[in-house]
C-alpha cells in the first residue's frame, strides 16, 4: 500500500506533488519523497516521515522544476528504513532514471539474480528498485525506454502502478492485471497522475480516466502519447482498494469507493440483520458501510465511536504491546450513545482480530447491552503478495478459526461476514477484481506457491 503521483509542466512541481502525495498520505505514512526535473538535472529528496513533516517550504524551494514524481510509502517488502525510500533510480549511460512504484513483484529474488548475471547490480532490495533496474538495463541494450519498459513487464511478474521520470520526459505505465489502481488527469491542457482520482482533485486538476492496466503513457514537450504494451487475458483489480484501502472520494478501476461501500453495507444487512438500536461504524474506513447499513434496514446512524486522526500508522506498526496502545490512542466510545443499548457494529475487516477486541471492550466498558459485529467483506484467510501489508497466513485470525470461533474471541453476541457471492454482486464487473486474500486463489503465483 503506497501512493505515487506524477505532474508534467507545472510552475513549481514540488509544490504539487505535495498536494497531491498530501491526499495519498492514507497509503502510506512511513517515508516520503519527491523527484523534480529542473530541465538539467533531477533532484530527489526522501525522507522518514509524514509528508508535512518531511516537505517543509525550505525543501519544496530545494525542488525547483517544473516535472516531477512523488511517493508515500507503506513497508511491504523490505523494512521501513530509508534505503527502501522511494523514488528510487537508476542510472544509465545517458542519464539517471527515478522511479515511484506501488505495488510488490512476486519473482524478485530470480530478477536480481538475473540482473546480477547480466552485470547489472540495483542499489538496494526494494522491488521499485529492481523495476528500474531492469528498465534501466534494456534501455541500455535498445536506446528505447518504451522499449524497455514493455521488456521489462516481460520479466517482471505482480503488481506495480509506476511512474517513471528520465531526462524530462514521464513514462506512466501499470501491470498487465491492472491490480493497484492508477490515475491520470488534466489542469488547463497539462497532466497529472496519481494513484486515486482524489489527489488529482486535490492538485485541482480533473480526473480524466484510469492508466488501462498494461498501458504505458508517456509524456514529452510533444504531448501525450499512449501505447497498450500487453493485454492480459484476466484483470485483477485489488477488491480491497475498494473495500478498506481508497478514499471514498476517489473513483477506483471505474467506481465510485463511497458508493461500493455503501452497497456493502445494504447487502450486509440483508445477509445478516441484526436486532440492535442503532448501527455504528468502526471509522472511518466503515462510515459508507454503516450507513448503507443503516439504510437497508432502517436503523439508526449513530458515531458512538470516536476516531482521532493524529496517530500515524508508523506508530500503530510494530509491536503487539504498541499496537494494544494506539487503540486506546485511536478510538473513544461516546458513552452517552452507547450505555444500555444494543449495537450492530459495522467494520470492514478483521485482520488478527486483537483490534476488534480491544474495540469491542471499549463498548462494553461504555454500557453496551448487546454486541452485534458486521463485516463487510468475507473472512482474510489468507496473506497478500501484491502490495498490502497483510501478516503471515499463521496470524489471520480467520485462517484457523471458525465464524464462531472468531465471534468468541472478539466478544462480541453474534458475527456476521458478507458472503463473497455478495461482495461481487456490489461490484459491476466482478470477474476483473482479485479476490486471493479472500479465497487463496492467486492471480500471479506467490513466491513461496511455486
Ligand atoms: Fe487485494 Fe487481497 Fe488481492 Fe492483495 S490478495 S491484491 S489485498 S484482493
């Protein structure tokens, strides 16, 4: 789970990137960073942090240029030190080319490898830095960075939303299965790219359409040029962009997020009333679902649990004993809404299931009478190889534990997942989503299933 974004021709394109990584800072809250072209040289800065802490004016004004790339990152593979810091380059014998990528590649060690054997050595482990090396190499080979690119995604196996910044010029491309989303947009006739449709908004631009998965764009001072480089015979759109991952204000492979969730939720209670005096979300991820919730089955919208957002997830990360404690940090019962009633409680997933309880005693110790959890989305049995930080299969609490089981250990009265006939029956196309965390059924081997 990252963010990257990418503006072409602008004033001060530090100065939007900051925008538009500011609105992406949801995907990531460990490191950020930029790449600006100043029409000499590109200059990168990087660092661990929040995007207001690390981009202060003094380092946007360091930034001069008017082509940029820019990045938030969230630790999937790798750890969250700075040497996994996006952008990330390579350089080549006509100069450096930066890179910003989210997403994970499932055969990297065989890559590095065959990037060793061929005397090309990236400088670290991340996966966005194999990406640009490999394009790096056949760049070398060919002269063509489009060329490149398209030998590179034949290589290269899982998921990455890239943008690629060399001498200037943009190259915006996406993987075969389309499975982390990318956007481009437009501000008076110059183009913007992010990985949701509200970061464009945020720079003020206007979302035209998605990057097509397979597709590479490329932008130089003689406009924008579009090439499908590979067609896939299946989509693999991540169901969890639209389930947990997405603003709610961003369009996503083609829909509104707000609007799936609050479908979710409609169907949720359809499959799984619950008799309760009012509903509440576990925000804010929830609130869509919740109140579709409420709607389907005519119960009361109440925020009886309060979020505060100045916890960073860098902080929630590590330790069980430090994640124990930024739920208290996190989240406050409204007691005055809560004392004496009986709650269906709407949340979109249950991951290790120690947050859900922790929650769901925070209820009970504020009066709750009765506990009905909600879950919109079916059991995550499984882990995650294409950019989510998902622990090891061992730590999914629904990997072992039956419904029932799962309902003991939250504590909570009764348990009810949406069916996975339910999840795609709220989504328009959905044969063209990933589902594998779900059902174990894996769109692009996993590195350890081959
Ligand atoms: Fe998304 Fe789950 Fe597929 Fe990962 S395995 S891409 S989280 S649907």
């Amino acid at each position: 789970m990252c963010g990257v974004c990418g503006v072409y021709n602008f004033e001060n394109a530090a100065e939007m990137l900051y925008l538009g990584i500011f609105a992406l800072q949801h995907r990531g809250q460990d490191n950020a960073g930029m790449a600006v072209w100043d029409g000499q040289e590109v200059r990168i800065h990087k660092d661990r942090g929040l995007v207001f802490d690390i981009f202060q004016p003094g380092v946007l004004q360091s930034l001069p240029g008017r082509i940029g790339i820019g990045h938030t990152r969230y630790p999937t593979a790798g750890d969250s030190s700075m040497a996994n810091a996006q952008p990330h380059y390579a350089d080549t014998s006509r100069g450096r080319m930066v890179i910003v990528s989210n997403g994970d590649i499932t055969n990297m060690l065989e890559q590095t490898r065959l990037l060793k054997s061929r005397g090309f050595t990236p400088y670290g482990s991340n996966d966005a830095e194999v990406i640009v090396a490999t394009v790096a190499y056949h760049y070398e080979q060919t002269g063509d960075p489009a060329r490149a690119i398209s030998l590179m995604m034949d290589e290269i196996r899982g998921s990455y939303s890239a943008i690629l910044l060399f001498n200037g010029d943009l190259y915006v491309f996406r993987d075969p299965l389309g499975i982390r989303p990318l956007a481009m947009g437009s501000l008076d006739g110059r183009w913007l790219f992010a990985s949701e449709s509200c970061a464009i908004e945020t720079m003020g631009g206007a979302f035209m359409r998605e990057v097509a998965p397979g597709e590479l764009v490329i932008v130089t001072p003689q406009g924008l040029n579009s090439t499908q480089l590979k067609k896939s015979e299946r989509l693999a759109h991540c169901v969890f962009e639209h389930i947990y991952f997405s603003r709610p204000d961003s369009v996503i492979f083609g829909e509104s997020v707000a609007q799936k969730r609050f479908m979710l939720g409609q169907r949720l209670a359809g499959e799984h009333p619950a008799r309760a005096d009012l509903v509440m979300p576990v925000p804010d991820s929830s609130n869509n679902a919740a109140l579709g919730f409420s709607r389907e089955s005519g119960l009361p919208y109440k925020l009886a649990l309060i979020r505060s957002h100045y916890i960073g997830r860098t902080f929630i990360g590590s330790t069980q004993a430090i994640r124990d404690f930024a739920v208290r940090l996190k989240f406050n019962p409204d007691r005055s809404l809560i004392n004496g009633k009986r709650l269906a409680v709407v949340d979109d997933s249950i991951v290790r299931g120690t947050t859900s309880n922790k929650i769901m005693r925070m209820l009970r110790e504020a009066g709750a009478r009765e506990i009905h959890l909600r879950i919109a989305s079916p059991p995550i049995a499984h882990s995650c190889f294409y950019g989510v930080d998902t622990p090891r299969r061992s730590e999914l609490i629904a990997s072992a534990k039956s419904v029932a089981q799962i309902r003991d250990f939250v504590g909570v009265d009764s348990l009810g997942y949406l069916s996975l006939p339910g999840l795609r029956s709220c989504l328009s196309r959905p044969d063209d989503y990933c589902y594998a965390c779900l059902t174990g059924d894996y769109p692009v081997p996993p590195p350890n299933l081959k």
